[in-house]
C-alpha cells in the first residue's frame, strides 16, 4: 500500500485515508490511486469488513489531479485514477464518501464514484478543469449528469465554479451534511442510517437526469466562450452518455481529453496557472526574509482609486484610514465605496452584515496625523510628481519609521519619489489596476533602495488583499502601461493609414479581446493617455513618427465615456460604443494632412502589428530586467489587460507563434510607410537566431 495512502478498521467499517499533502491530489507516481485500490481490495476481501470509508487526511478530502503530471509519463505499474475509478464500479461492498475542503476535480470524480457521499458545511464541490483548457478526464461528465440535473450539471462543468455543502445537498451530489469532524460524522451518518446506506448505488447504473436542448447549449457556449474548444467538447461528451451509453460517454471523454490536452488553449490556459504561482518567486527573496505584519494601513486619496484600494483592505479585514482634502471629498469617497458595497449586497453576493463590518473597517479623515501609527501608507492622488514629492515629504515627517510608504503611481519614477524621503528603503509601487477592488493584478515595483523585507512584506500583501502580484522594475510605466503604449501608438498609426477605430477594435475582439484599444481607450479616458503624452513630449525628437488622432479629439472635449465621445460617441446611460462619422472624416483629413494616402489594411495585419508591438516591447522589458522573466509579462496582460486567457499571455503567444516568423513580420512592416520604429529588439533577434523561445530565457 501507497505511503501516502492509510487504512484502518472501525467496527465493520474499513477506512481509508488519502494522505498526501497539501491538498491530497491524486498523484499517480507517488502511488495515491494504486494505494486507495490496493486498500479497497484488503476491504473487500476481508469478512469482517461490510463498508468502505475514503476520507482525506488533514482539511481535504481530494483536490483533484496533480497538475505537475500533466503531460508527463506516468509509472505504468501505478493505476491511474481512472484504473481506481473503474474498479470501484466492480467492488460489491458500499463505498462511502467524507468530502471535506476543496472537493474538486478528480477530487470529487472520486466521490461521485463512491455509492453515498457525505460532507461538512465548508467543502466546495465543482468540476473546474474547463479553467484549464481541458474537461473532467474521469468520468465526471457522465457521472455527474447522472446524480443531478443534466442542464445544471453542464452548466456546472461548462463554467467551472464549484458550489458549496448547502447547494450540493439540494441538487444531490452529497446525501448528507455532518456536523464536527468529518471523519466522526461520516461513521456516525453510516451507522445510524443503515438501511438506506447498506445497499449499492452506483452512479454508472442511474439514468440520465432531466432533459438538456444539446443545441440551445452549444449555442450559449459559441456566443459565450469564443475560443475556448473545451466547453463545446464537454457539451459533446455529455450528449453521448444522454443518447447512447455510459460506457460510450466514458470512451467518448477519454477521447476528448486526450485531444484537449495538446491544444494550444489548454497549454496556455495551464501555463497561466503556473505562472501565477512562479510570479510571486523573486530570487534573492527566501522565506528567511523578514515580512512585517499589516495590523493597519492608510489609503491617501479617495477618488475611485483611493476607493477601490481602500475596499481592498476592507474586504481582507485590515482596519483603514481613508484621507483626504476636504470634508467634501472625502463623503464623496465613501458614499463611492458604500455604494460599491450596496451594489454587491443587491445582487446577493455579499451580506448586509458583512457589508457593514467592512465599512466599520473604515476609517476616514482629512487630518495626516490620524495615519501616524499606520504600517503602510498607499498614496493614490492625481498621477503628477511634484504632488506625490510634496505628499511622500509629509509622510516622512508623519508616519512612523518602520512603516511602509507605498505610491500608486502608474508611470511616474518610484526612485524620484522615494528620493524626497530620508527613508527610500521604505518605498514601494504598488501600481493598481482600475476599478481597483476588482481588478486582480498588481505591480509591485522595486525601487533602487526598496529593501528586501519592504518588497517580501508588500508581496504578501498582494495576497492578502486577493491580488496576484507581480514584481516589476523601474521605468517609464513599468510593464504593463509602457507595452501598451507601443499597442496604443500602433493603433493609431493603423487609423491614419486606412483603419477606422471600429475596424480595428474588430480585428482584435476576435483575436479574443473583451475590447479593442480604442473602446478601451473611451473607457479609461481619453484626457489620461493625453496628459501622459504631454508629459513624453519632450524626449521626442522631431523627427519620430506621431499620431495627432487622439490628440485632436481630445482637444474636441471628448474624453470618451465619460463625456458621451471619444473615439466612438455614447447614448445617455449607456456604454454602447457607436462609430462617429464624425471621428471618421476627422480621421481621412488627418491623414491628408499628413500625406498618407489611405489603404485597405486587412484584420490579419491589424493582428500582427498590435501584437508585435506588444512582444517587441516586452523583450526589451526581458533584457533590461525590468521583468524578471517573460511569463511575469504574461500573468501582468492576462490580469491586467484583458489579454486572452487561452492565448497565454503576449510571450507565450510569440513562441507559439514562432519568434523567427516575428523577426521577419517585423522586418516586413520596417519596410512599408513610415516603418522607421519597427527595429527587433536584440533578445528577440538572439532567441529567433537560436531558435529558442522566451521561455526558455534566463537572465
């Protein structure tokens, strides 16, 4: 038997304990699976044993399958999980399930194969493989169907969310909700509800339940989830176990995931999940590094970012000061952040008790003197330095020595900043996305002096607060806004040479973008991109290729949704994006203007150049060390940018696209009207040379 796999015997009930932590995944090389057969085999062969008990050691009963054996070699004299699986579709004795923690997977595809399930009030019940590309690969699609309802066990799969011991009791994935420990319950629930428990049932031999339209489903899935084949093969794989056979489901599913697993949306679907964990590594950054504890924090500015900053720390139960100017500024901040709340409440996702205990979390002032005691202070004022010097100044004198002062600047130097301080070992970025209280990413950018146990410190932060944080370096708009100025310039470029806005937003919302870059420009803001070209204006030389579009509209007044126009102009209340013949006659004399003769230009070049421009910066970003390696940049674009998911982020789609046929691509537009700025970047030339890929890069 499997060392990570226990079995012991209570009265007539044979126990078996997965134990292998953390999360007790079925691992086929560390022998899980073979160790939960090869106990199922001593129980059923023993007399004195009637029933059989899987139950996970620690606080889970089975996360599922180990991701880090995905596409590997598995040791075949180890059963698999399916091998597991099948074989407790054989055994004559009652299995029995205790679900504790994150059941999930092939966590709970091992449940749903035992004949009764049982659970504590804490465990999550789902099927999340989808979120990686692929479908439940161990029968899950035909067992689940076949315990509850067909149309809510595809919907379950199709999105990947799991639901809780209330809402698995009601549909029936669990029979039973026990109280304490699972593992007391689980015995105590079989003992006294003998009679119903002391039959088989096994889920291959139920029925189909409910009736599920295949084609109503399929459709939602094409209209909801463009680009990802996963959710349109789990509908598939489903559909047969409804209109032929479990058996043919099985066999239908083994195929499916077979193939889903090479596709390049599952490969970069799962190098995001690995890439999340890799960013929050920084490699002079041990777990010997002092962190210090947040016990309170302060926010400076309550606009939407100092808002959404502020929630944050609410919602991870980090008492907050919120400081402003004025006693006006600062009800407006709060009635934002009360309304964020209330909004929640309404659409059930948050009680009313905890909305009120997170506002209670809240402090707000306009007096600096209120945030002396605080641990860290996030300035989140208007992006201009001589404003955030004067406020970092302040702070110095105020706040205590040992506290961190964080900026949430967005393209501003964290050095200069930190330069006005007699404390630049203190100063951190910590550059948030907007609205912040949702937007999962965050940059923590690492000042010349920024000490060790500040950035550790601030990186758990991250976490805390429910962010996945990147560390970035020191430029002009770290990251992820100085790539997205190349996407932006490039845009523009594309318009005044035959494009029109609505014709390029297109293109790259079919690439897999919730918007293109000019809807996305409406929608943060025309007038922030122009104060930040005025502010570039004088490193550009005159001879340096620049687009006057957006300028010219936002000299117009129109700064995108917020004003009604921008590139597209906007009904009364609605977010609709409509095209501006307006804009378009602006565009054609522009281009007159300039002496370009305009073009068809087709969405394949829209494509390439808006994502070259992209991979072209984030090399150069690779060789300064501004990242510290390339699948950083593409957990930034992916969390923080709307990059496609099953893209994999902007890198990982250069290597599979090929980085020698960028080279050329880039070569290709150096050569066409005004190409001057299209110059390869040497990381990019020398990996294309070599012909390696940016992941294989290491600085």
């Amino acid at each position: 038997m499997s060392e990570f796999v226990d079995y012991e015997i209570h009265s007539s009930i044979g126990v078996i304990k997965i134990n292998n932590p953390p999360v007790n995944a079925m691992s086929v090389n560390k022998g899980v699976p073979q160790g939960i057969l090869d106990a199922i085999k001593n129980g059923e062969h023993d007399p004195k044993v009637n029933k059989l008990l899987l139950v996970g050691q620690g606080r889970n009963f089975c996360g599922g399958a180990d991701i880090s054996e995905f596409g590997g070699k598995y040791n075949p004299d180890m059963a698999t999980l399916m091998d597991l699986i099948e074989y407790m579709d054989t055994v004559t004795k009652p299995i029995f399930g205790a679900l504790s923690g994150p059941t999930m997977g092939g966590g709970l595809e091992l449940a749903l194969a035992c004949h009764y399930r049982c659970g504590i009030e804490g465990v999550l019940l789902g099927l999340p493989e989808v979120k990686l590309g692929i479908m439940p690969g161990a029968g899950g699609t035909q067992r689940l169907p076949r315990l509850i309802d067909g149309r809510i066990a595809t919907d379950m799969m199709i999105k990947g969310d799991p639901v809780g011991a209330q809402k698995g009791l009601e549909l029936g994935i669990i029979d039973k909700i026990v109280e304490g420990d699972v593992l007391e319950g689980a015995l105590k629930w079989i003992k006294e509800d003998h009679k119903r428990t002391d039959s088989i049932r096994r889920t291959s031999e139920l029925p189909a339940q409910g009736n599920v339209d295949f084609e109503s489903e399929r459709a939602k899935v094409q209209k909801k989830l463009k680009g990802y084949p996963a959710p349109l093969a789990i509908v598939d794989t489903i559909e047969v176990g409804y209109k032929k056979s479990f058996s043919d489901g099985i066999s239908f599913e083994r195929d499916q995931i077979n193939h889903l697993m090479g596709t390049n949306e599952s490969l970069a679907l799962r190098h995001l999940f690995f890439t999340e964990r890799l960013a929050a590594k920084i490699p002079d950054i041990d777990k010997n590094t002092p962190v210090l504890k947040i016990k309170k924090a302060a926010v400076i500015g309550g606009g939407l970012m100092g808002g959404g900053i502020t929630m944050n720390f609410a919602n991870a139960g980090i008492p907050v000061t919120i400081v402003e100017t004025s006693d006006q500024a600062l009800n407006k901040g709060i009635n934002t952040i009360k309304g964020n709340y209330a909004a929640t409440v309404s659409k059930g996702r948050l009680t009313q008790d905890k909305m009120n205990t997170r506002m209670a979390l809240i402090t707000p002032t306009v007096d600096f003197n209120q945030i002396s005691d605080a641990d860290i202070v996030i300035e989140a004022v208007y992006e201009e330095m001589n404003l955030k010097k004067e406020i970092f100044k302040k702070l110095d004198s105020i706040v205590k020595v040992e506290a961190i002062l964080a900026t949430n600047t967005s393209t501003l130097d964290v050095n200069e900043i930190a330069s006005v301080t007699k404390r630049p070992q203190s100063v951190v970025g910590t550059h948030f996305f907007s609205p912040a209280n949702v937007m999962r990413l965050l940059e923590v950018v690492r000042g010349a002096s920024t000490s060790n146990s500040v950035l550790a410190t601030t990186m758990n932060l991250g976490k805390k607060i429910n962010k996945v944080s990147v560390c970035v370096g020191v430029c002009d708009g770290f990251v992820g806004n100085r790539m997205i100025h190349h996407y932006i310039r490039e845009a523009g470029y594309l318009i005044e040479e035959g494009a029109l806005p609505q014709e390029v937003d297109k293109a790259i919302e079919k690439f897999g973008f919730a918007m293109g870059p000019f809807r996305m420009s409406d929608l943060a803001g025309l007038d922030i991109g122009w104060a930040i070209r005025k502010r570039q204006a004088a490193n550009r030389t005159a001879d340096e290729r620049y687009s006057r579009v957006a300028d010219l509209i936002c000299e117009m007044g129109r700064f995108g949704q917020k004003t009604g126009a921008g590139f597209y102009k906007y009904e009364p209340g609605s977010r609709m994006a409509i095209p501006d013949e307006e804009i378009d006659r602006l565009i054609a004399q522009e281009s007159q203007d300039q002496g370009i003769d305009r073009r068809e230009i087709s969405e394949k070049e829209i494509v390439d150049r808006l994502m070259y421009s992209l991979i072209n910066e984030g090399a150069k970003i690779l060789e300064e060390g501004i990242a510290q390696r390339s699948s950083d940049i593409d957990v930034i674009y992916a969390y923080g940018y709307g990059f496609p998911r099953f893209r994999g982020g902007p890198m990982f789609y250069a290597d599979t696209v090929g980085l020698t046929k960028i080279v050329d691509s880039i070569k290709s537009f150096r050569e066409g009207y005004r190409g001057e700025h299209w110059i390869a970047a040497p990381l990019l030339l020398s990996l294309a040379s070599k012909e390696k890929k940016f992941v294989d890069w290491v600085k």
